[in-house]
C-alpha cells in the first residue's frame, strides 16, 4: 500500500507534465517524462542542497523516490523483454 501510494504521487506528477506538453502540441512518452523528471530532481537536489532548508531537499528526495517507483514497471518489463530467458518476477513489490 506504501509503495503504491508513493507510485500515484510521481504518476500525477508524470501526468500533469504530459498534458502540459500536450496542450502545446506534444506528445511525450511516459518514461520520457519520468526520466527527464529524475534527471531534473538530482540536478536541483545536487547544485540548491545548499542554499535550500533541509526540508525541501528531502521534499527532492521523497519526490525522487516516487518517480523511481513509477519506472520500477518499465525497466523491469524492458530487461523482461531482452532477457527472456530469464524470467523477472517483482510481484511481491507490484
């Protein structure tokens, strides 16, 4: 439940950047977001760690962890598909 609840938070987040890009005529797949999403967090939690309070870098943080439980699917489904004859099974996480 946790960890489904955490995955919902970087979801919205994912969305809301989708249908902001598609507003402007772009469509953009979801684990491009997210990727760009997590690239874009550890660069602000790495140059502002700093300059910010504490709690809004572990704000960074909690939002980092959340965008990494949205692409645990995708990159498992990815190695799935390449390594096929080795079945991956994450269900106890899912």
């Amino acid at each position: 439940m946790i960890y489904q609840g955490i995955r919902l938070l970087g979801d919205g987040l994912t969305m809301l950047v989708q249908l902001a890009l598609a507003a402007l005529g772009l469509q953009v797949p979801d684990v491009a977001v997210r990727i760009a999403a997590v690239i874009l967090v550890i660069l602000l939690v790495w140059r502002l760690s700093g300059a910010l309070s504490k709690i809004w870098v572990y704000a960074l943080v909690f939002l980092l962890i959340s965008l990494f439980a949205g692409l645990i699917p995708a990159v498992v489904e990815c190695l799935s598909s390449v390594f096929a004859v080795v079945p991956v099974h994450l269900s106890f996480i899912l």
